[in-house]
C-alpha cells in the first residue's frame, strides 16, 4: 500500500525499509518506541496535500514530526500510519520589521528566528531550552515557552497566523496578520493542539525589539525553601522580571560540571533573575531585587559584569538537561506547573516521593510561572527502575493538579500524560475535547491516541486510583 505514495512523491522522499525508517522510532522521550509503516519527507505543498489527501481516503493514520525534541512522546509513530516529516519546510519566508513580524515554515528552528531578526534590532521571544534544535512548528503544537516566558508569554501570546492544511487537504488560514480577528479564536485552539487537529504549514511570529539594557542577577540559597520565597517576594512587589529560574543542587552542581560557569555548588539553590527594559527602569529593578534576596536570605548575589557573563550564567540553565545526563545512565523529565505559593510544599513533597521510590530527582524550574522540570534519575538496565520512574513523574503530575496547578506548562501530553488527564478532568469536559477533535478530524487519523485519554481508558486508572474522587467514568461512552 505504501509503495503507492512513489506515484506522486519522488523516490527519495518516501522511506519504506526497516533500517531507514528505524531513526524516526521515538522522540526526545526514549522510553516509548515505534518504527512507522512508512516516512515520507515532502518538498512542497502540494506535495503534502496529496499525503493528506492519500492518508484520508484510506483512512491511514498521520504523525507530523518537526525536530523530534518532544519530550511527552507527541511525535511517536504509528505503526499502521505515515511519519510525515517537514524538515524540507525550514525557510524564513519574510522578515517585515515596520510590522515586526516574521513568516515562517514550520521547519525553521527557533533560534534561526532571533538569528535571522538579529540585523533588525528584533528577536522572537519564546526560547525553550532546545531553541538550538526545535522547530516552530513543534513549538506551536506544544505551546513551547522558555525561560522568558514570564513576561513574554508562551508560543500562544507571540503568534499571529496559521497556514494549516486538515487532514482531507484543505488549507486554512487561522488568525491574521491584525492583532485580533473575527470569529472564535482558533488560533488559540490549534496552539497546543499536538498535531491532533491539523497539519501546520506557516507561521506569523511576533519580533520585539531587543531591549536597551539587560541585566541578571544570581543569588545562591542554603535552603530551597528561601529561594521559593525569594520567587514571590518579587512578583508580589509588581517587578515581573524577563527570566526568573531556579536549580537546586543537583542540577546546579551537573550544571557546572558540564558547562563550567563559576556557579556557587554549594547553595542549595540558586536563582536566576533577568531584568530588561530602558536604562533607568533595569537599574532602579536591580536595586528593588538586590534588596528582595537579602531579605530573603540569600547568601550570595552576584550581577553580571559584562553581556558574556550574562550569557554565561543562562548557559548553565539552558545545559541543565544534558548536564544532568552525566548523573545518571538514564532520566525521566516531567512538566507540571503549579500556583507559586506552593512551590515549597511541592519541593518538600516530591523530596519525600524520593525516598519512597528510591530515585534521585534533580529540579530546574521556570521559578517565575510555577513551571516544574523534575528530572528523574534512574538505570532502565536495572529491573523495575523504568516503572518505578513513570509511577513517581506521574505522582508529581498528581500532585500539581492537587494544589491547583495542571500537568504540563509546555512539553504537552502526548502519549506521556493520558492517565494525569484523567485526573484533571471530567467525563463531560474530556467529551467536549473529542467534539473538537471529531470537528477537524472525523476518521481520528492525525496524532491518534495522543494527548486527549479515551473515557474508557480513564474508567479503568480510576478503578485502579479510585481515591481520587472525581474519576468517575462511565464505562461504555462513545469515546
């Protein structure tokens, strides 16, 4: 059935063999494999259209894969289905800096934004960590975020329009180059849609000009309960700095191991403090924070010196990931956020989950917007450790919703989250999501059994969680 797609797409577009199909098996989340029937990597529009078109009559499912950074399994294969791959679409189609904007294919990278941009005095302000390697388009369906994103908000806040083709090939536009549009807002919709409801083609970012002054500030903590207070004292004071993060001393300590930045390996904690803006505001904030962290206990507060040492404190945060990878053969990233005023009782309870589980956790967190990044550390090579480390990622999901948080802030679900799904919401509310997935796509074939958890599926976790009062399902609904 595959072979057909060489009708209509040229011979090295289409990969068919075990071996050249095998490298798309899994995204940034590892754990979870599985080679697709079939890759195909088109050249042009049309040519994805006659995937669409080709996967819709005979009801085949659709994975869109961008960089293949996703760290919640959302670009995980079928194996029944088609793996199509935009990595051709990566040009920048047009800079415009009197409308600050930028249109782009979903194949550019998100630092190529910023770097394009650059000569203009504009940069796009989303940078997740792995802005050196993921692509806009993947950014869009994750609703990606960065450590900017306090002030700049998500992915969501800094688009304008879509180009989307649906899964029989129809092309829409979603949004427009005007700050709003009529109608409802489907471009909301389709932000972290995780590819279930559309194939993205083309994007209109937002560009900012790059401020005047830029100014961080890095404070070390004997305890990570200071650092969390540290945290809402400055937001309470009305200061909403560019970055705020926050490591504690795992990650710190594998942070400067690997990167080498001076950072004080002895805090329990450190923050990082971003401020930005004109001249006289960044200086007068700097002296507000400086005072905010001495009354919070900070140990040590440092300012950096020049533009390379600025860059050299966030370099240490953007590496805490690999970074962490030397501590242990393996480890599970999780993604919950959480409201602030909580940050220290959901330190101290994942602390205790550890020793439960008998696994190591190292925290790096986007302190600003209560967005956690527990890093689970464990040996897949040692019976039980993988489970162990899914139960434990999935009890801290659990805990975020118990305090009022919710189980990602930009990783997404994917195949990761289904069951943490069914613990944030309720049969009508997990109704009404599937009615929005039947609207765009009826035969269910972009991204299946991804993102959105069958009712079915959510019956049997509560049966099994059945202390948790609002998983009460009935067994046989449509979905």
């Amino acid at each position: 059935m595959f072979s057909q797609l060489y009708r209509f797409l040229p011979k090295d577009s289409v990969l068919l063999s075990d071996e050249a199909v095998r490298p798309y098996e899994c995204d940034g989340l590892s754990a979870y494999t599985q080679r697709p029937g079939a890759v195909v990597l088109p050249n042009t529009l049309e040519e994805v259209r006659k995937v669409l078109q080709f996967c819709h009559r005979r009801k085949i499912p659709v994975v869109a894969r961008g960089a293949g950074t996703s760290l919640s399994g959302g670009a995980l294969p079928h194996k029944e289905g088609i793996l199509l791959s935009l990595a051709k679409f990566n040009r920048i189609l047009k800079i415009d800096p009197i409308s600050r904007t930028a249109q782009v294919e979903p194949g550019v990278r998100n630092l190529a934004i910023s770097q394009a941009a650059a000569p203009f005095g504009l940069y796009y302000a989303p940078d997740p960590s792995s802005q050196i390697a993921c692509t806009i388009g993947g950014n869009v369906a994750e609703n990606a975020g960065g450590v900017h994103c306090l002030k700049y908000g998500l992915t969501v806040h800094n688009i304008l329009e879509l180009k989307v083709f649906t899964i029989d090939g129809e092309w829409l536009t979603i949004g427009s180059q005007a700050l709003d549009s009529p109608g409802y807002d489907l471009l909301a919709l389709m932000t972290g849609s995780e590819g279930l409801l559309g194939i993205i083609m083309e994007v209109t970012v937002k560009l900012l000009p790059k401020p005047e002054q830029v100014q961080v500030l890095l404070a070390a903590f004997d305890d990570i309960t200071k650092a969390g207070t540290a945290v809402a004292d400055i937001i309470a004071a009305g200061i909403i700095p560019a970055g705020l993060e926050m490591m504690d001393n795992a990650a710190l300590r594998a942070a400067e191991e690997f990167v080498k930045v001076g950072y004080p390996v002895e805090a329990q904690a450190i923050l990082l403090c971003e401020i930005d803006g004109n001249t006289e505001a960044v200086n007068k904030q700097v002296a507000q924070v400086t005072t905010l962290l001495e009354h919070a206990g900070a140990q040590e507060i440092r300012l950096a010196e020049n533009e390379q040492q600025r860059l050299q404190f966030w370099a240490g945060r953007k590496s805490a990931f690999p970074a962490v990878g030397r501590l242990s053969p393996d480890y599970y990233c999780m993604d919950g956020t959480i409201p602030r005023k909580h940050l220290a009782t959901v330190l101290e309870r994942i602390s205790e989950l550890s020793k439960t589980y008998g696994l190591r956790v190292a925290n790096v967190f986007h302190a600003g917007d209560g967005n956690l990044h527990p890093l689970i550390l464990f040996d897949a090579n040692q019976p039980g450790e993988l489970q162990r480390a899914e139960e434990f990622g999935g009890k801290i999901l659990e805990l975020c919703v118990e305090v009022g948080g919710t189980i990602t802030g930009e990783h997404g679900v994917g195949m990761e989250k289904l069951n943490q799904m069914c613990v944030q919401f309720n049969a009508a509310e997990l109704t009404q999501f599937h009615a929005v997935k039947t609207a765009f796509d009826p035969d269910r074939l972009l991204n299946p059994e991804k993102a959105i958890p069958t009712l079915h599926r959510c019956a049997e976790f509560g049966a099994m969680h059945v202390h948790h009062g609002q998983l009460r399902f009935p067994e046989l609904e449509r979905f």
